[in-house]
C-alpha cells in the first residue's frame, strides 16, 4: 500500500532545519567561549606588563610633589627571595619585575569583578564605579594573597606601610590606584564590546585564499 506525501502547507514559509539550527547555537556558545578566553588573557598579559611599568612609575613619582602623596603604599615581595632591592635600582634602568601567577590574578579581577560591577552600573555614575573597582579589587588583592602564600609557601607581594590591611596583603594607601586600574580595565572592555568587533572577533577564519584577500583588502 503505498502512501503519498504530505501536502506542503501553502502560504507559509519553509522552517529552517533544526540541525542548522542548532549547529549555529553550538557555533554561537564556542565563539563565546573562544572570546571570553580570549578577554581573559588579555586581561592577564595587560596586568604583567603594567605591574612592571608600574615599578618605574612609582620610583618616579615618588620624587615627584603632590603626586607622591598617591604613592605612598610600600609594595613589598616575601624577604626571602631577595627581590626588593629593585627598588634602589636608577629610574634610566627601566627595571621592574611580575610574578606570573600575577597573570591569574589580573585576569580574575578584570574578568569576574571589573566585568560583572560594569554591566551591572554603566549607567551610573563613573565615579560610584570607580569606586566600587577599587574596593573589589582591594578585597580580591588581599584574599588572594593570603591563599597564594598558602599554595607557595611564598609571600608574593606584602605591604609594609600604616596603611596595610587584610593580613598585610593590601593597603589602604593603594585604594585610589586600583580606582583608575578598574577604570582602565573598564575601557578595554567597552572597546571590545564594539558590536563590529564582536562580530568579527566571532566570525569564522577565512577559509580559502579568496575570503583572506578579501579580508586583507577591508583591513587597508
């Protein structure tokens, strides 16, 4: 017995295939994934080279009046490496030096709490934000230190200045600091929330050398 085929329904578009359609919310959810990643390490790898310029800046403004009133924390490292010298090194010398669990940390912070605190509050006050980034950041300095001296045995960064809180592993004096470095974190992660961005950022490699010349051409 033989059975004929449904009739199309007339008037009405064909549906797209449910196995295209959830091929692209596969694709979708890896590209998220690939992106946040990708902020992540940036976070990371902005965090080590800043915290090495930052050594430069700090001897500097150190001599520096008025401004040396913002630098007035002594960032420290455990005594027993024999890294705090660095300090009484000359400014023209260009020394500075970065743990590389410091690449973890920054990471974390810009990702989970600068991040977070932004998509909550862009539309209050900068100021109220900046804010809100220098306590999180405090708080996460000091709990996250603790935890790594628990790990390595090694005290990887201390203050040792009246300001120093959360078993020494923060300082009041660094507040105003970690106010502009979220704020810093915050615009880099505006900037790569340019919705062109994101769809470039998101879309596939070129795949033949046809869509990489096209490619090159758009980017001159």
């Amino acid at each position: 017995m033989e059975h004929s085929a449904p009739a199309p329904h007339s008037g009405n578009p064909p549906r797209p295939s449910l196995h295209i359609r959830h091929a692209d919310l596969k694709r979708n959810a890896r590209m998220k994934v690939t992106f946040a990643i990708f902020r992540f390490c940036l976070y990371g790898m902005v965090g080590l080279s800043s915290e090495i310029f930052f050594y430069n800046l700090v001897r500097i403004a150190r001599h520096v009046p008025l401004l040396e009133a913002l630098f007035r924390f002594q960032w420290r490292v455990d005594d027993r490496l024999n890294l705090n010298d660095i300090w009484d090194t000359p400014v023209v010398t260009a020394y500075g030096q970065c743990s590389l669990w410091m690449f973890l940390i920054y990471g974390v912070a810009c990702f989970y709490f600068i991040e977070s605190i932004y998509r909550r509050l862009f539309r209050q006050h900068m100021l109220l934000r900046a804010g809100l980034y220098g306590l999180a950041i405090l708080l996460f300095e000091g709990l996250s230190g603790v935890v790594l001296e628990k790990m390595t045995g090694y005290r990887i960064w201390y203050y040792a200045d009246s300001g120093a809180i959360l078993w020494e592993m923060t300082s009041l004096y660094i507040l105003p600091i970690w106010m502009v470095t979220g704020l810093l974190a915050e615009f880099i992660y505006r900037e790569l929330m340019d919705p062109d961005l994101v769809a470039a950022l998101e879309s596939p490699l070129p795949g033949t050398p046809e869509e990489t010349e096209a490619s090159l051409q758009l980017m001159q």
